[in-house]
C-alpha cells in the first residue's frame, strides 16, 4: 500500500492561473456594472440608480474610462464576446497613452 502525501496548491506554486482567473472575474465585475449602468441610464432613465451605480464603480476602484469605453463602444451590452474584444483593445492601447 502506498501513501501519497497530500499537498495543496499556493499562490506561489500557479500564479499565472491565479492572475488569469482574477482577471477573469474582474471582467465579469465590470461587465456586470456596465450593463447595469446602460440599463439604468439609457433603457429607464433612473438617475439616482445611475448615480450608486457609478459610486459602485469608484469605491471598486474600476477605471472610469474603461466603463465609458464599453458602455459607448458595444453595440451589445450583452454579447460577452464583443464586450472582452473591445474591453482588451481598450486595456492594450490605454498602457500607451
């Protein structure tokens, strides 16, 4: 009989798969805040809800202009995949600038 020690995995052992699903679900937090802005402003006109929304964003720490960008950019708030392609765009080219 053989007895395998059991070990579990550590920040240090997979940190790119522990960066990788933190920006993950980053994104889908912004994703998420993004179409629940676009709701409130444009589809029911909710100015106070608009309005904790975007504290939401700023307690969040999240990058004001990456929201604007993706509320203003996509053409459907709930495609996913438009969403991440445009939200990676935004993300490469504002290292630059």
């Amino acid at each position: 009989m053989v007895f395998q020690k059991n070990t579990l995995k550590t920040d240090l052992e997979h940190p790119l798969e522990i960066e990788e699903s933190r920006i993950r679900n980053d994104r889908q937090t912004v994703f998420l805040l993004v179409r629940e802005l676009v709701k409130a402003k444009f589809e029911h006109g909710d100015q106070e809800l608009t309005n904790r929304l975007w504290k939401d964003v700023a307690d969040r720490g999240i990058d004001i202009d990456r929201v604007i960008n993706l509320m203003y950019r996509c053409s459907s708030h709930e495609d996913d995949k438009e969403m991440t392609e445009i939200d990676e765009v935004f993300q490469k080219t504002s290292l630059i600038g």
